[in-house]
C-alpha cells in the first residue's frame, strides 16, 4: 500500500490504543467466532451440497435452504462488526486470526500499531507494506516519543 495514498480518518498513539483495547477485544472476539462458524458452515453446507442427489425429491431441500438463509444472517452481522471496528477508526486485517491495526504515525511516517486477539496490549507496530512479517515491538522503537500532534481527533484530508 502506498502511504501517498493511505487516509485513515484517525490516528492512534500507542497510549490511545491500549485504551481502546477492552473495546476492541470484545469486538475481535465476537468476529474470530463467528468468521470460524461461518467459515465451517459454509463448507459443511458446500460439501452436502455437491453431495446431493437431484434437486426433484430432495427431502432436505428446505433445511438446506434455511441454513444457507441463516449463513447469509451471519455474514451481514459480521459485517456490521467489522463496521464497528471501521468506526472506531481500526482496521481489521484477519477475522480468523482476530488481527487489527491501528493507524499510527512513527518517525512522521504513516505506520500501523498491530494487535492480535490474545495479545496483552498493543505491543508492535510495522510499516505499511510489511504487514504481521514485519512487526516490531514498539519499546525498541527509540522515536515514539512524541505523539502530540496525533491527539483524539479525526484526521482532515483534501
């Protein structure tokens, strides 16, 4: 991802994003649950359904049909928690793995503050391009100091 053209509507000090946290944590929770049941329904629905026998007399047909019907449910809910993370500013980067970044800056660089479920704190931060690979932790990064500018307002784009 270029950082020409990342605009994240807010930025975090790792301060800010520690404090977000038990907020944060519910929500990857609640997504890493249901991303893994819906993503072993989905195949346990694919597999019965290649497995069927023509669609004629198929005694099964309604139960299948609500449980696809009920997948589709699932699948706006997870949406909107993702949407709630968006809102709050996090990306979420993995669903099954509960895997987010904060937006951050760090050396006036654009940079991400990442976090997994089961983490204690946010602990790492990587740039734009290196992704989990490329984590580093933040206590050996010697110009985090000064995150004034960042503050708890949105960001303002052209």
């Amino acid at each position: 991802m270029a950082a020409s053209t990342y605009k994240p509507t807010r930025l975090f000090t790792p301060e800010q994003a520690n404090a977000m946290l038990p907020l944060v944590r519910a929500i990857t929770r609640d997504i890493v649950e249901l991303a893994t049941d819906i993503m072993e329904r989905k195949q346990r629905v694919e597999s019965l359904v290649k497995a069927r026998p023509g669609r004629g007399s198929d005694v099964y047909a309604d139960e299948l049909q609500q449980t696809e019907e009920d997948l589709e449910k699932d699948i706006k809910r997870l949406q909107a928690y993702v949407d709630e993370l968006l809102e709050l500013g996090v990306e979420l980067k993995s669903p099954l793995d509960g895997l987010v970044d904060f937006p951050s800056q760090i050396d006036g660089k654009p940079a991400l503050l990442c976090w997994k479920l089961g983490e204690p704190a946010v602990l790492f931060w990587h740039d734009l391009d290196s992704g989990f690979a490329g984590r580093q932790p933040l206590d050996e990064h010697d110009s985090l100091g000064d995150h004034s500018s960042l503050g708890d307002h949105d960001v303002e784009h052209d």
